[in-house]
C-alpha cells in the first residue's frame, strides 16, 4: 500500500529545525515503520514535517529546553528530530502561536482539537494561557446562540482553561436553565484527566436546582395565599388558579423534572397567563388570579442566574476567602472586579473555597438578621 507525502508545514521560515511528526496507523500493522532521523527503523508513519525555530521551542517549553540542552539526548544537536504526535493541527495551533505565526484556518479547527491543545501544551510544558488570545478569537467565530447543547458541554473545560469568562457563563447560564438532566462536561478525547475542578459540575447543578425551587416557589406560593383567607370565593378561585397552573407545564408536580426551567419559562401557559376569574370573586382573588403575580415570577427568574463566574470562581480559590464575603456583602456589588456583571447568586454558586465555609457564613448572615430582629421586636414590647 502506497503512503502519503508528508505535509511541509513552515512555522517558521527562519527556522533551523525541522520536526518529523508521525503516527502509529494501523496498531496491527507490524511493517508500518519508517527509517528515523537518526537512522533507526521506528514505528509508525510521518504525516508531516515542521520547520520551527529551536531557541522559541527552548525558550517556551520547559521539556524542549530539556531535550535540547540534556547531554544524553541525541535532539540536542540534530537538526531534524522525530516527535510523535496525536493530530497535526493541535502541534501546529501551539507552535504557531509561540511564533507569532498564526493564520485564520486555526480560529476555526474543531471543538475536539482544542482539547488536543490543551493536552499538547500539558504535555510539552507550553504555558497554556498565552494562547488565550487565540482562543478568543477562536470563540468569536462561534455564534453563542447557534452552540448546541452538547457543544457547550464540550466548551466547559476549554472556556474555564483559557479563561473566557463571557463564554464560560454564557454556556453555564443556558445550561442551567436549558438542561432538564444532571449536567456534567464532556470530554470528545480519550485524556480523561482532562476536566474541571470537582466541585464546578456541582455548584452548577446547584444553581439548576436553586432556580427550579424558585421557580416552583413563586407558582406555588398563591396556593398557600389561598388557603389562610376567610371568604368564600377561594374554593372556586383555587382551582382555576391550578386550572391555569396546569398549563405551565409545571403540573402534574411529579413530572415537572422531565422539563428544564427554561421549557415552563416558555411555556404559552406561562407567558401568556390566563386564570378564569369566577364570578363574584373577592379582590384578593383576584389579584392572586391576575397575570401580574406569575409575570413578576417569570421576570425575576430569567434575571436570577447569569451563569458562573471565573473571576469570583479565582477569587474564592484564594486564602483570602473571608475578605471576599465582607467586600461582597457590604457593597452589595456581586460582581466588583469582575468581567461580567451578575447577580448575588451567580456570586454565590461561584463560589469555589470551601462548601463549609459559604454554610458557616450563610448561618452566621441568619444568626445576625436574627438577632437584630429580635431586637426590635424585644423594643416594640
């Protein structure tokens, strides 16, 4: 069988290296060798060769620098020395980047060569973050509202890596309220100890959780409203009440899991309203029957979450934990210093420290509220 010519790649037209990278094809195929740049059969095929400059690889990469400058390593003076290689387009992403050589076919590589970025940098001790700049302008050539679901579940570990905030909570928003499931990243190659930190998928599963109570609270909270008033329209009024919950897609409550906030947000029984007031109805009624109530509960759960942020996520990583809480809670800015502007529970979901300490200083926020309403309470007497 006929082999492929290896693709000259130049990285580099100065370079004074050139970088024969190859793979094993068919792991079956015992006679799938080539003749080495040191002379010796090696196993595999060269798919490509890469001209590069030694120094920006020495300067760059710790394990370059290694190979380069070790006595016992035969790379230390060949001018072309072979590499192995999982893709091509990953190798050349990170070495072009180094070089200050990047082209436009490289902001719209695959989702799955990312990672092998990613895993390529790791691998060569490459400072992964000096391709954040890349990889901005690799995300400007997607449109966040075309990504589909399971593509933002590959965007996770990428955003969080090079740091794009705009990304990273624009795709933990929308699965937050777009995901009916447990949510959990994935992972298109087979490194898996590439993903994020553990309690990521956790605190976004928790703000899921958090906006489905709220959202559950709010449609419900009128039915408790009916059952402490005296008159006697609030048998009738309670049930065209549930008449029109049932709409929502909220009911029945059992089955209310199978969808995602955003469905029963979207629901034409949620933004279109209608409870049938009975005749005679009490203004209380029908204030509770009246789409003002269920409008204002759609508004302030669309606004409640707007995904995880990084910055606050860093932050909380740090020692200074405590100073975080105090800075947040007494300028009531939940977003200071950060890239994107949220609320308290993109803050508190955010939070990347401790679970004990977020519940110690909840208890301790409750504690005080407490006592200082007792205190006036204790005045009133």
């Amino acid at each position: 069988m006929a082999t492929a010519v290896p693709s000259k790649i130049v990285v580099d037209e100065k370079g004074d290296l050139i970088l024969s990278l190859y793979q094993v094809l068919d792991e079956n195929d015992d006679t799938e060798k080539f003749i080495g740049a040191n002379g010796k059969m090696m196993r595999g095929t060269v798919i490509a060769t890469m001209k590069v400059s030694r120094q920006i690889l020495m300067d760059n990469s710790q394990s370059f620098k290694a190979e380069f400058t070790g006595k016992r390593w035969v790379e230390s003076h060949a001018s072309n020395i072979d590499m192995e290689v999982d893709t091509v387009p990953s190798v050349e992403v990170v070495l072009r980047a180094f070089h200050h050589t990047m082209t436009d076919d490289f902001y719209s590589i695959p989702i799955f060569e990312v990672w092998e970025v990613i895993q390529y940098c790791g691998y060569r001790q490459f400072e992964v973050s000096k391709l954040n700049d890349w990889f901005t302008k690799w995300m400007e050539k997607k449109s966040f509202q075309t990504i589909k679901q399971d593509e933002m579940l590959q965007l996770l570990y990428p955003c969080y890596i090079f740091d794009h905030a705009k990304g990273f909570a624009n795709m933990t928003r929308r699965l937050a309220y777009g995901m009916s499931d447990h949510i959990t990243e994935s992972n298109p190659t087979a490194y898996r100890a590439l993903h994020l930190d553990g309690n990521v998928i956790g605190s976004l599963n928790g703000a899921k959780g958090s906006l489905r109570s709220k959202l559950l609270r709010g449609l419900f909270n009128p039915v408790g409203g009916f059952l402490t008033q005296h008159c006697n329209c609030k048998e009738n009024s309670i049930f065209a009440y549930n008449l029109a919950l049932s709409k929502t897609g909220i009911w029945p409550l059992h089955e209310q899991h199978k969808k995602s906030v955003q469905e029963v947000l979207d629901s034409a029984g949620f933004v279109k309203w209608q409870a049938k007031i009975p005749e005679g109805a009490c203004h209380q009624c029908r204030l509770k029957l009246s789409s003002a109530e269920v409008t204002n509960t759609r508004h302030n759960i669309i606004n409640d979450f707007q995904g995880l942020c990084l910055d606050c996520m860093k932050m909380t990583k740090t020692d200074d934990v405590d100073q975080d809480y105090w800075e947040h809670d007494l300028q009531k800015d939940w977003s200071i210093d950060c890239r994107i502007q949220h609320s308290q529970p993109s803050w508190y979901f955010s939070f990347m420290g401790r679970k004990t300490d977020m519940a110690k200083h909840k208890a301790q926020k409750k504690a005080a509220y407490e006592a200082r309403k007792g205190f006036w309470e204790d005045r009133d007497i």
